[in-house]
C-alpha cells in the first residue's frame, strides 16, 4: 500500500510518500481501506520529534481516518452493530496517513448519515477529544461558560458547536478579526482578538466580573497563569496541548480560595476501552446532532494525500479555520 512517513524529523518537506507492507487486523480489528485522513496538529509534532508514537504503534503519522472496512473481527463488529462493507470513521493511534488502516473496533463509527466521506475524516480526532475534555473532564453543564483558546482550530470549532448545542455560553479567542467572526458564524456568543485585547480584561467584562466556569486551554504556558484570574468559583482549567510551553507560575492562593481544578489529558494513549467508551458517548449524544445539522464539520482544505507537506505547511501557516483532510485516490 501507499504511505505518508516521516523521512527524517524536519520541517514538512520530510514527509514523502511510500509503499509499506499493508497492515493485519488482529483479534478486536478490522481493516479500513481509507478514503481520508485528517491532519491534526499532534501529526505535526510526530514530524518534529515532538511526539513519538506509543510502543507498538505504526510510526506512520495520522490519528483519523475515514472509509470502508474490508474485514475483520466478525464478532467484534457484529457487538458494536458494524459489518464488512460499513463506512465508517475511526480514531486511531497512528498510522492514518495510509491506505489501509488497521484499527479496533470499538474506535469505530458509522458515518453519520449525510455527511461525506471527507467530512467523517475530519470528526474523531475532534469530537473525542472535545467531549473527552469538556464535558468528562471539565464537566461543562447547561447554563455554565466556557472558554476556548483557539477558537478556529479543528478543536475549537468543534468545541463551540458542541458547548453551544448543550446549553452553554462561550468565549473564544482568536488571532484575527476574520477568525473572531468565524467564531461567532459558529455559535461563540462572544470572541475575544487576543492579538488586540487583553482576555483576561475581556473575560471580566463579558461576565460582569464573575468568570467562567470552564476553560478549555491548547496553550498553557504563561496563559495558565492569566486562565486562573478568569475562573469563576468552582471553576476548572483543561489543558490540552502545550503551544505556549510546559513552564509555567500560578497564583496558589487563588487556586485555594476559589477551589480550583487545573487538569489535563492526553488521548493518544489512552487504552482502547477508555476510547471506546468516548465512542459510545459520541454516537448516542453528538451523532444525532450531526445528522440534524445541529453540529457540522469544518472543512478548510481537502488536499491530495501525496500533498501531505503542503497541508503540513498549511496547517503551520495558522490562517486555517477548522480541518485539513488528505484524500486518498482508489484504484
């Protein structure tokens, strides 16, 4: 089969496209013929050196896919209500960036009925990660704030659709006044330039001085520390990524007086059950709502996936508003 690896650790032109041996679904797996991968920023740290795969998992890059299943664990499929010929979309560990993609079953989802095989791409990555954070982590309920540094990435536009569609008010930050306004076209009640305005200023504003209750933070660094004056009582910080660096000072008296909860997660190597379980939550609460139209993917680029270093370089450049997806030819 065809593959997008990493030649050496680089810049994106050490992505080059290769034949690898095609993957076997063992016990628990089915095997995917990919149509689409989506491209998320961990791929981009994979590039770098920056994430290295778990032990045991392809060091091919790709953390979704989308596609057919062609075989697999009959028992495994037949427990989830999945068969050979199914379309679905899947999280994985690594190695989407391939046609063929070998991954567990209960990973997988069925596409949700009207949407492309492209835009199924562009979910799990997303989707698992924002439901994971905000509403198992952060426990974000209806009528509560939140918070989102990064309001246009892959993660904050899933993050609006879906704080909104729970009954949520929420801020966002972006870098442009552009991007603010694709916030509010998503559903932000309020968006914060953070290149032109002091967020920590317009939080306090935007809430009377209350705070919120939610942050979901893709930052950290010297932002934890201003995240923490924007919190209400009972408020809680999840961290995601680490853009802005792993070092950070924050106020512990505040963290003690207003009773604090600063957490973060990694899915990546989280253990299938634990996945699987975000799964069925996914597809009894957030697939239906993409069925409706309710919530929508975010598709900003659809490249071929023997350009995935132009969509690398894409994805650096920043000006994109929701996902990036390689399409991979069929014979």
């Amino acid at each position: 089969m065809q593959a997008i690896e990493i030649a050496s650790f680089g810049g994106p032109e050490v992505l080059r496209t290769a034949n690898r041996p095609m993957p076997v679904a063992v016990a628990g797996e089915v095997l995917v013929r990919v149509h689409a991968s989506g491209v998320n920023r961990p791929d981009l740290l994979q590039r770098t050196g920056g994430y290295p795969p778990p032990p045991g998992v392809s060091d091919i890059p790709g953390l979704e896919i989308a596609g057919e299943i062609i075989s697999g664990d009959t028992q495994a499929m037949a427990a989830v209500g999945l068969q050979v010929g199914d379309m679905v979309c899947a999280l994985v560990a690594g190695g989407g960036y391939a046609q063929y993609c070998a991954v567990p079953v209960p990973q997988c989802l069925p596409i949700p009925r009207g949407l492309t095989v492209v835009q199924a791409a562009s979910l799990p990555e997303t989707f698992f990660t924002v439901w994971s954070n905000i509403f198992d982590r952060g426990q974000l309920k209806a009528g509560e704030t939140l918070l989102i540094q990064g309001g246009t990435s892959g993660i904050g536009v899933t993050a609006i659709q879906l704080a909104k569609a729970f009954g949520a008010t929420v801020i966002a930050t972006a870098g442009s006044e552009d991007k603010c306004a694709a916030c509010l076209g998503l559903g932000a009640d309020h968006a914060i330039n953070y290149r032109t305005h002091d967020f920590v200023e317009e939080v306090a504003r935007i809430t009377g001085k209350r705070g919120v209750h939610v942050i979901l933070d893709m930052v950290a660094g010297d932002y934890l520390a201003r995240e923490v004056l924007c919190l209400a009582e009972d408020g809680r910080i999840v961290i995601i990524a680490v853009q802005g660096g792993i070092n950070c000072e924050v106020n512990a008296g505040l963290i003690l007086r207003k009773r604090l909860t600063i957490t973060g997660s990694t899915l990546r190597i989280r253990p299938v059950a634990f996945k699987g379980a975000i799964a069925t939550d996914l597809h009894a609460n957030v697939w239906p709502l993409l069925e409706s139209g309710v919530v929508r993917p975010v598709v900003h680029a659809v490249l071929p996936a023997a350009q995935a270093a132009a969509a690398h370089a894409l994805m650096e450049a920043g000006q994109h508003i929701g996902k990036v997806v390689l399409q991979w030819e069929l014979a």
